[in-house]
C-alpha cells in the first residue's frame, strides 16, 4: 500500500506558493493546533491584540463569540488568578528586558468560573532595534501535574508533622555513596543544636554517632544490623548512648533495608525513638515490685515468726491436756475441765490458723484442687461436725436440697468445705438461742448451683453490709461473747473466688441473714467414693506399740516442752528418754550414747535445727538415726523445707501427741522390719 505525500511540504518557502497552496498549508497547520489540545497565541505588543487558536481555549469553556473581549490583551489580567497576576507579569517583564525564552505557570480563568493550572512558553520577535514586536507561545493544562505535586507536598508535609509530633528522628544510609543522613532530630537525643559543629560540618556521621554508643551495648549494636544487613532478622535494638552533656540516654532504633537482585543491600531507612522515659518507668516498676516481694517476704516471715512465738505455749497447753487423756482416775468435773481447755486452745489454734490461711491465699501460695464435687455429701458431712455445735445452742438445722441430692459442681473439696463450715459456724454463732439455720440448693441459669445458708438471727445493719467482707472486722461483735477472728469469711470469700464462684448476701435487721455461694455445675454424681477427708477433731488416745528399749534423745532448749516430753516418755518402762537443752550438747550426745531416735527442735540458739541435722547426716555414726523434726513453723514453705532437709517426719507445734505416737509406732514396725530382714 502506497502513501500519497502531500502536494505541499511544510518547509517549502511561503513566497513561491499559490494562494490555493497557502490556503491548505493554513487549514493544516489548524488541524494541528486543534488536535494537539495546546493553546497557541500570539501577542502583538503595539496593538494588544491577542490572536489565539487552538484545542486549549476550547477546553477552557471560550468559543468565536468570547474573542472579541479575549482578543485584547488589557482584559488579559482579568483572566488570570489574582495570586499568580504579579508572577505571570514579572515574567513577561524579565522575558522584554533580558530575551530570555518565557516560562510561567499560573491559574487562568474558565468559561464556568473556575480555575485550570497552565503552563505558559513563549518567545518575542523583535525589530533591527532589538524591540520586541510580537510574543507568540503556547499554553497548555498542567492542572494534573499541579494536583499531583501537590498531593506530593501535603503527604511530604504531613509526614514531616508526624515525625515532628512523635519527637523521633530518621537517619538513611545510600549503598551508592556509601553516605549516612541523620535528621537533626536524632542529634537532638544526644543533647546537640543544629548549630554545633558536629552536625554542621562533621565529614563521618556514622563513626560520631558510633562514638556516643554505649561500649556494653556497641556489640548488640553491630551483631543486630549485621544479621539484617544478611537478611536474617530485623532490625529492632534498644542501646545507650552517651550525651553531650555527659548523661546517658536509651534509644529504640528500627529500620528495613532494601535489597538488589543479587541480595546486596543498596539502602537502609529507619527511625531513632527515645525511649529513657519508659525505660526509667520500668525500672521504678521493677524496683516497686522488688520492694512489694521483699515486703511480701517480710510479711510471710513474720507470720512465720508470730506462729511460732504463739504455738510454742499453745503446745504447752494442749500438750499436757492431752497427757491427762492418759490418765484413767480423772474424775466427770475434771475431764469437764480438761475438755474446756483443750476447747479454747484449740480455738486459738484456728485463729493462728486464719491469719496464716489469709496470708497464703493473698500471697498466692495457697491453690485449688478442682474437681467434681457432690455437695449434698460435702452439706452432710458439715453439718455433723457442726451439730454439737448448734445443739449446745439449741440451733435447729434444716438441709433442703429441693432434688439435688446428686449434683455437683466443679471445686476444690477442702476448701468447699473449710467455706461452708465458716458461713455455718458463724450462722449457729450469730444466732438466737433456739433458732433455726436452714441450707438450700437451687439450680440457676446457665448451668450455675446456689447453696445458700440462712440464719434466723440478729440480722446486719444496711449501713454496714460493705464492711462485710473486710477484714478483721467483725462489726462490733468484738464486744459480745461471740468468739471469732474477723477473717473467717474474709478467708471464705477468696476461697470461694478461688473456685471460680461467687459469694455474697442478703440481710434484715432483726431477722436474720441468708449467705450464698454460686458454682459451676458439672453434672450429676455417679458413684459413692467419698470426695475428700473430715476434718480433724478430737481423737482418743493411742497406745505406744513399742516393747522393747527405745532410746530416745530430745534436743530442745524450751523447759515447758522438755517437762511435756518428759511426762510422756515416763508412762513408758521401755522408754528412755534422754535432754539435751543446746545443740552442741545434742551433737555431742548423739555421737556418744548413738540414740534409737532424735527428736530436733528446729529453733534453737546458735545452731538452728538443720544445721545440727546437717551435722548429723555426715557424720557415719550418727547418719543413720531417724531425726524427727519439731517446729512451730508451720507454713507450707516451712513443711517443705523440713521434709526437703531430711527429717524423718516433720511435726508442727503445738505437738498432736498422737501423731507422736504414731510417728513412732511407724518407726518400730520399720526396726521391726529390719530385724526380720
């Protein structure tokens, strides 16, 4: 296919062309003028006409009937915005004084009223003067561009705010030039001005910046961007840097490197944080929390300390109670006796017990066993060893388990129990005299047991229903005859919480008080094991098995324990039991008359009780005699701590004497075993 070429070329001289030819070289050149979208115009200076063509008048709305007051270049200014009237002018000055080619960009009024952005070129012709006659150029729209840049500009700016805002600085190294840009942000954490020198005409940044690096944290530093610079983690560092001033301060740098097609890093942009405030904070957290452990510590001591400054005459007073069980010519009014005594010493015993059981569940020592639970069989068993209780006060119990004789709930039976037996006890203490304390189960919503426990007695006041739960508050009932420590549902609302239940109450003046306790429910029982262990009540005296010579040495240096010991050992013929009042002399003792069993006091002057167990267990003749271990501490932490040590059974003061006795029945049917063997 053949292209007919035009008759006329473009270049050819305009004086040797026809008026046909011109004619068609004009119809040509506004078929491009028109096509191309620009504005072509051309100013002549000593008419102010403007001759105008073109696709971009078109665009701007103007057509042949606005040519009239568009032609005139006075009206010119009217069309261009009023900020940019003085830059277009002073262009247009510059351009007549200096023959510079013209360019200018500036806003130009459209047809409907608004504004395009459009970019101006243009040159003058001249006479032989070196007057310009005529300035003929192009105009074109460059609102897009324009909005772009702009769009530019705001996300650059905004940009700026944020970093500005956030106080952080930025810092960007070139692989190209091997160069390192620090904002002067960055600087500012060091404690500099931009009119510092190091800033301002230091040549090595990065080698400055790496001086003010903390030296134990310089390594960290170069092994963290190391491992990022080969692509194997990020890059994300807490360090110290040295500041001008003298001070130290922590920085939380991040940064990412980008990475060429051959996996070399070409560059690395990142952000400095100043993170020494949060960093001061932590530490005033970890020194808050170091002091709340010592404080807990201190606390756990003492009570540590006060159990055993209270048990040791509590194991004075119940010891030689129990010694009395004994005897077989006590009469009706002094067993009577001896039962109100050993009645209140094991009241005060609980007490001890309440303080410490509230120290171990606050210290978090004290944790929960949970498991299914059937509750009527928990009831039960509570209300038996409540009854004498409530009978001595001619309390009427009353259980109504409205057909949940079978369910179960999720909890820990110990302490399920410890929570009833406080809201029962205090229900038959805090009662009339011939009232009534009933129990009820209900079901609730979503799968949720009551047991609920009401009284019929006094009532609490409204105004004191918050004090409740606080404790050693016992709302006034200090100054009746009711006996209590103020923690018991103290105690019981943690140990119910502890269960992931819920407890709490409802009360009338003068008419009595219901308590409540929601669980979870897991199913209905389906067998009859028992679920947990009754608890301890009074027992009947055992008998010493052994019946042949025991030796027995007890290091102790407390008289009133060393009589107690002495009383009980004395009912035995084939018992020998021999004192040694300090532990040296209990070391020395042990390695001369080589005893059948030790019993060790674990508070003795100078050397404590594992110290003389420490001794004994190295040396071969004294290593292999059963030490007991005798202690009024009674912590858990203390119990482990014995039975970590070595004794051969640890026992707690004040002295249960039949767990004496059945230590060591328990160590003579081992002799007894070896014997045989």
């Amino acid at each position: 296919m053949s292209i007919k070429r035009p008759s006329i070329s473009i270049t050819q001289r305009l004086d040797n062309l026809s008026p046909e030819q011109l004619r068609e070289i004009v119809h040509r050149y506004r078929r491009i003028f028109c096509g191309s979208g620009y504005g072509f115009w051309e100013w002549d200076l000593e008419t102010s006409f403007i001759d105008w063509s073109g696709a971009f008048w078109e665009q701007l709305g103007y057509t042949d009937l606005d040519r009239e007051e568009f032609d005139d270049a006075n009206q010119l200014p009217n069309y261009i915005h009023p900020d940019d009237r003085d830059v277009m002018f002073e262009a247009v000055r510059h351009h007549l004084r200096t023959s510079e080619p013209l360019h200018a960009c500036y806003r130009i009024l459209t047809k409907a009223g608004d504004y395009l952005w459009t970019q101006v070129r243009a040159d003058s012709i001249r006479d032989e003067q070196g007057r310009a006659r005529y300035i003929s150029g192009i105009n074109f729209d460059v609102t897009e561009l324009k909005n772009v840049e702009e769009a530019l500009r705001e996300s650059e700016a905004r940009q700026v705010r944020i970093i500005q805002a956030s106080k952080d600085g930025i810092w960007e190294w070139y692989a190209e030039r091997n160069g390192f840009h620090f904002s002067s942000r960055c600087w500012e954490h060091l404690g500099y001005n931009e009119n510092d020198d190091m800033v301002t005409n230091g040549q090595d940044r990065l080698r400055e910046w790496r001086n003010h690096i903390h030296k134990d944290d310089l390594a960290k530093f170069d092994r963290t961007l190391r491992k990022h610079m080969s692509g194997l983690g990020a890059f994300d560092i807490e360090y110290r840097v040295h500041t001008k001033q003298g001070g130290t301060r922590w920085i939380r740098a991040r940064g990412r490197a980008t990475f060429d097609d051959n996996g070399q890093p070409t560059r690395m942009s990142g952000t400095n944080m100043d993170i020494t405030d949060i960093k001061r904070a932590e530490e005033r957290v970890m020194q808050a929390k170091e002091a709340a452990e010592k404080a807990n510590r201190a606390k756990s001591e003492f009570l540590s300390s006060m159990s055993h400054e209270l048990r040791t005459p509590l194991n004075a007073i119940l010891g030689y109670a129990q010694l009395f069980e004994y005897d077989d010519n006590l009469q009706t009014v002094q067993k009577d006796n001896l039962r109100e005594i050993r009645s209140a010493g094991e009241h005060l015993l609980r007490l001890i017990n309440d303080v410490l059981d509230l120290a171990k569940i606050e210290s978090g020592k004290m944790q929960a066993q949970l498991q299914p639970v059937l509750v009527a069989r928990l009831l039960n068993d509570c209300f038996t060893l409540v009854k004498p209780q409530a009978d001595a006060r001619g309390i009427n119990l009353q259980a109504n388990y409205q057909n949940l004789d079978h369910a179960c709930v999720t909890a820990d039976p110990v302490r399920l129990k410890q929570a009833m037996l406080n809201l029962l006890s205090n229900a038959i203490k805090y009662n009339r005299v011939g009232g009534e304390v009933e129990v009820t189960l209900a079901a609730l919503r979503n799968n949720v047991l009551r047991i609920s426990v009401r009284d019929t007695g006094t009532g609490i006041a409204a105004h004191r229903h918050n004090e409740v739960f606080q404790p050693f508050n016992r709302l006034h009932a200090e100054m009746s005859r009711v006996e209590g420590s103020g923690v018991g549902l103290v105690i019981t609302k943690q140990l119910v919480e502890m269960m992931n239940g819920h407890i709490d109450f409802t009360s009338e003046q003068d008419e009595g008080t219901c308590f409540w306790v929601d669980l979870k429910r897991c199913g209905e029982a389906v067998d009859d094991r028992p679920q947990d262990t009754p608890e301890v009540t009074l027992e009947p005296a055992e008998e010493l098995l052994y019946d042949t010579e025991c030796r027995v040495l007890y290091i102790e240096d407390n008289p009133t324990n060393i009589r107690l010991m002495q009383q009980f050992f004395n009912r035995y013929e084939h018992c020998t039991l021999e004192v040694a009042e300090e532990p040296y002399l209990g070391i020395f003792r042990a390695r001369s008359s080589v005893p059948d069993i030790i019993v060790l006091d674990i508070n003795l002057p100078g050397l404590d009780g594992y110290e003389v167990l420490s001794v004994l267990q190295k040396d071969p003749a004294t290593a292999s005699i059963p030490v007991i271990g005798l202690s009024a501490n009674v912590m858990s932490i203390d119990v482990q701590k014995g039975r970590d040590a070595g004794f051969y059974e640890y026992l707690t003061k004040p002295l249960q004497i039949n767990q004496l006795v059945r230590v060591l029945n328990r160590l003579a049917a081992d002799a007894e075993l070896v014997t045989d063997l």
